[in-house]
C-alpha cells in the first residue's frame, strides 16, 4: 500500500530492558511516549510491549483508549522492518509476512522474526484477511511504494547477499513485482546514509509523498561525507521523474550528530518521515536544519499538515520516525481490542 492510504493505526514495538535500548534508557523512554502520545491523538497506536501493564501507565487515560497494548516477546524495536507489508487492492487487503533476518544477520532477530504471526493468530488482525507467510527476505524499509504500481528501492539493500544470496538480480526483481503487486521496480544505486545499518534502505534517502512526488535528501556542502553519493542519487533521481514525470522535493541533510560515546556519526535523516492520515510526522534532531525541512516537505503535502517531532534518541540506535512504525490500511485491525492488553 501506499502509506498515504486511509490506515487502522500504527505500529509499534516499545523499547525493554533486554533490547540495545538499555545503555539509552533515560533518553529512548521520553522520546517514545511523546511518539505515541501524538499519534495515538490521530488515530489507533499498537504498542508491542514486554510488559503490558507497566507501559501503558506511562499513558493517560484518553491515550490508553486509543491504543491495543500487546504484550509479547521480541528482540528490537524496528517494527518497520518486521511488521507486515500490506497490498491494498480495491477492497482486498493482503498481509504479507516476509523474513526478517536483521539487515543481513547483523543481529538476533528470532523472537521479531515471529511477531505477525503471533499477532495474526491472536486475532490483532481482522481473520478473515489474507495472511501470507513469505519464503522471501525484505524490510519495510527497503521498499516504497506510490501505490499504482511502481516500486522505489536500492540496489545496495536489495542486491545485498546477506539477504536472498541464491537469486539472482532479476530473480529479486520477479518476486518483488510478484509479491507487492508490482509492475515497475526502480532501482537507485547510489546513495548512503553514515551509521545506517540497513545497507541504504530507501526511507532513509527518498519518499514517495503522492503518486508522482518523490522527497528526497540533497546536499550542497562539498564537504559534507555524504556529498557524492547523494549527488549521484539526485542525478539517478532526475533521469526518473523526467522519465515519469514525477515532482522532486529536496530535503536538507542535518548538521552532523554524533554519539556521545564513540564519537560516531548518527544517521539523521529528514526522509524518514510517517505520513498519518491527518497529519505526517517528520523526524526534528535539534538542528538549525530542521525549520528548513520542515517547510521543504510542506511543499510535498499540500492536504496535510506537517509536524516536527524530536527523533534526537532514535538515532542514537542508528534509526529514526520512521523506521520504529508500521502503517496498516483501514479494515485491517480487530477494533475490539483498542483499549485493551493482549497478552499473547
């Protein structure tokens, strides 16, 4: 589907104890409630939960009312990643479960590997829908949709051999038309975001906004590490939209940040922004550039408002907005449960 499309709620999975949150705690926790707080206001928030009843104290009564705390095991909190991959067909809604291998099997990702099921199973989902467990690895990420048919990924994602090493380029490009009813992938090869874990996953880079507008990130400053490979991206980016006719829609590139720790580069992106059905959510990282970004992607939205929402400790985990969420279209959820713990 794509993301502007009328949705249920939003994903999303809590940070635990157990996840690489720990060493972050007292900035993740904040940052995590003002998420849910703003877009539990909109529309119905699924908050995944390692302890149900301690999470959603963190929330006031009418927050809890628009939010189904699910309880469950799960190793991060990239729900993005993990969570389903909706096809919206006129009226038929198709859940496909892909695998989740981690970005390459950089990481453990068992216990996340096996989240839709469960929540399928257990009746999150509306059971009459179409469920399909899929022999194919891919990330929400790493895909984007306009929603008449046409695909934006990245060769360095999706190419990658840490995630479908015995097919082929053309093979890949077969099942992604096949499974996201696709009749157009297109490809960008360059493009890179520093301390992104993906492999170049395309919400870091560009977005489509409508059918035929694509946001994506741009810098002027020679000097600036990501100077090349974005420009390269750009020229990628014109050579498509004079094919399609599409609208381009720069977005800055934050002033760098860096880990209080080791003094690394965080990935800041303004491109990993969540469109709502009122509303789009766009990641703010404390920057001079945020203002900017802010009245660049109003331009994409002419029908909805664009709100900064302070993604400063999503970084940290080498993530941001929108990689911590999962949209479902509208008559996907079963309703009964908003308001509610399931414990699965």
């Amino acid at each position: 589907m794509a993301e502007w499309q009328e949705q249920d709620a939003i994903l999303l999975a809590f940070p635990h104890q157990n996840s690489d949150w720990k060493n972050y705690w007292t900035d993740i926790i904040p940052c995590y409630i003002n998420i849910i707080n703003t877009i539990a206001q909109y529309q119905t928030v699924i908050v995944l939960c390692d302890d149900a009843s301690t999470v959603s104290n963190y929330f006031d009564t009418n927050i809890q009312k628009n939010c189904i705390f699910v309880q469950l095991k799960y190793n991060d909190t990239w729900a993005r990643d993990f969570g389903v991959l909706s096809i919206v067909n006129d009226d038929k809604i198709i859940l496909n479960n892909f695998i989740f291998n981690a970005w390459g099997n950089k990481f453990d990702a068992t216990l996340d590997n096996q989240i839709n099921k469960k929540l399928y199973d257990n009746n999150i989902f509306i059971d009459s829908i179409e469920f399909n467990n899929i022999d194919f690895i891919l990330e929400g990420g790493a895909v984007e949709s306009n929603g008449k048919g046409t695909i934006l990924t990245t060769a360095k994602c999706v190419f990658n051999q840490n995630r479908n090493p015995t097919l082929t380029q053309e093979e890949i490009i077969h099942a992604l038309k096949k499974y996201l009813s696709a009749n157009k992938i297109l490809v960008l090869y360059h493009g890179d975001i520093l301390g992104d874990d993906t492999d170049a996953h395309i919400d870091t880079l560009a977005r489509y906004c409508n059918e035929n507008t694509i946001a994506y990130v741009q810098t002027d400053d020679t000097t600036d590490a990501h100077y090349l490979e974005l420009l390269l991206m750009e020229k990628e980016l014109l050579q498509i939209a004079n094919e399609k006719q599409y609208n381009l829609v720069p977005l800055p590139v934050p002033s760098p940040i860096y880990a209080p720790d080791d003094n690394r580069r965080l990935p800041a992106t303004y491109a990993n922004f969540l469109i709502l059905n009122d509303i789009v959510l766009m990641p703010t990282y404390n920057v001079t550039e945020d203002d900017l970004a802010i009245t660049q992607l109003q331009k994409a939205f002419s029908n909805k408002k664009v709100i900064g929402i302070d993604a400063s400790a999503l970084i940290l985990q080498h993530g941001s907005l929108h990689c911590i969420t999962m949209q479902l279209p509208k008559n996907s959820i079963n309703k009964n449960n908003i308001g509610k713990i399931i414990i699965i």
